[in-house]
C-alpha cells in the first residue's frame, strides 16, 4: 500500500522530470528537471531497500554531477536560444519510429521476463537489504579488484579533465593567458 | 490493492531510457545530450535494482555502483571537452561543430 502510493508519486516525478530534460528550451530548466528525477529514483532506491545506493545518488548525482553542470551552464551561458531547426531530414520521424521500436522491444523483454507483477510467481519474498554494511562487504570482498580499476578510471578521469581544462592552442608558443 | 513488483520498476526504467534516447536523438545542445544519457544511465540503474530484488541478491545493488562511478567520471570528462570546445568555437551546438577540424 505504501509502496504503491510512493511508486505512483515518485514514477510520475521521475517521468516529469525526464520530459522536462527533454523538452525544456532553457538548458537550466533541464538541470533543475534531471535533479527531479534523480531525487524521484532516489526514494524509489529507499522503497526497494537499496539504502546505500540511494545516499551515494543523492549525494554524487544530484549533488556533485549536477552541481558540475549548473557551473558549466552558467560558463557558456544560457541567453543563446537553440536553433531548432532539423538539418538531417526525416529525423523527427526516425526518432518517433526508433523510440516506438526501443519501447516495443523493452515492452516484450519485460513482459516476457522473469519479472513477476504479482508477488506469487516467483519474485523472492526477501528484498535484499542494501546496507552500508551489507554492500560494503560485497564491495571489498567479492568485488575488490573492480573497485581498484574504479580509483584508477577516477585517477585517468581526474588528470584528464585537468589536462583538457590547461590545454593550450600553440605549444610552441606559449603565451601568458 | 495491487502490490508494487519488480515487473513495474523495470516499465518504469524501460520509459525512462526511451525519453532519453529521445532526447539525445532531437536535441542540438550538447549540454542538454549530456544530461539525455544521464538518464539512461540512471534507467539502467532502475533496473539493476529492480533485477536485484527479483532475484533476491545484493548484486545489482553493486553494478549500480560501478556505473555510478563510470558516470562521475564520465561527466567530468565530457564536460571537460564541452567547455574546451566552447573556449574554441563558442558553440555548444552539435549542428555547428559538425566538422572534427578546428
């Protein structure tokens, strides 16, 4: 009963916020609709008992990610209109009939899956309880080598955004910007 | 009083990518793109959870976390390029940086 008042609610945010991504002209307005729906997930995460993973989106997506990109929005500036116009032809149509086929496709996929949609066939009763404890363990034990590739993808992603941000247009001539 | 199953979350995940896919396909703003995958990122986090309490293991939870992280990284970089491509052309606009040369 919770559960389904809480999935109606935070879907409907989740969605809304995604179609404000999509179709807000002003990029701001798409930032403020991104950090809706990634709230809206992060109380879905609560419901499905995912506690750690709910924190960890709150604080890095909706908090640093997001930050990230009010702070380069504001950068390049938000007067500039988007030209709307199409410059590949048909694209619009190739998108609805792209989109209707993915849908189609991920229709069938759910449908035809193990996903129960009533409790009684097959779903585990037992939720997974995603601890900070619980997911912590499974991190440094089972999957301790993925977290040591994930520092070094964090140390090469680090140097690299430095290394693009200090580029200079002639080497040879550096000049005193 | 239907009960909330998996099956639901993964309907929810599945219109969730397909707005993003949209909208990496009709949007010109590379910034507003880069927030489009954003959100099939995080659809895919959905289902991971989703297929994690179906099967009654933690390790969705866990791949969630990776593509976290994948997706921090992602971001600095891409918005890294962004703005060195915007000091260049003064366009954040795909139509016009459709040509590779600078």
């Amino acid at each position: 009963m919770v559960e389904l008042v809480i999935f109606i609610l935070m879907g409907a945010g989740t969605l809304a916020g995604a179609v404000t991504v999509v179709l807000a002209r002003n990029p701001v307005r798409s930032a403020l609709g991104l950090l809706g729906a990634l709230v809206s997930l992060a109380v879905i995460y609560v419901v499905n008992l995912a506690h750690l993973v709910a924190a960890v989106q709150v604080v890095v997506y909706a908090g640093a990610v997001l930050t990230l990109f009010l702070f380069v929005i504001m950068f390049i500036g938000v007067d500039r209109s988007e030209d709307t116009s199409e410059t590949i032809p048909f694209q619009r149509k190739l998108v609805a009939g792209l989109a209707t086929a993915v849908a189609l496709g991920a229709a069938t996929l759910v449908s035809r899956g193990r996903f129960s949609w009533t409790p009684a066939s097959g779903e585990v009763a037992e939720i997974p309880n995603g601890t900070v404890q619980a997911l912590g363990g499974e991190l440094f034990t089972t999957w301790v080598l993925g977290v040591e590739v994930t520092a070094l993808l964090l140390t090469i992603a680090a140097v690299g955004a430095i290394a693009l941000a200090f580029h200079r247009r002639s080497p040879e001539t550096p000049t005193e910007d | 009083m239907p009960v909330v199953t998996s099956g639901w979350y993964m309907t929810l995940a599945a219109i969730l990518f397909v707005l993003g896919m949209t909208g990496v396909l009709i949007r010109r703003n590379a910034l507003v793109m880069f927030m489009c995958v954003e959100l099939m990122l995080n659809a895919v986090n959905l289902t991971f959870v989703a297929a994690g309490r179906a099967a009654g293991v933690l390790d969705g939870q866990v791949a969630v976390f990776f593509v976290l992280v994948v997706a921090a990284a992602e971001v600095v970089v891409g918005l890294a390029i962004i703005v060195a491509i915007f000091r260049r052309r003064e366009t954040a606009s795909v139509d016009e940086l459709a040509a590779l040369r600078g």
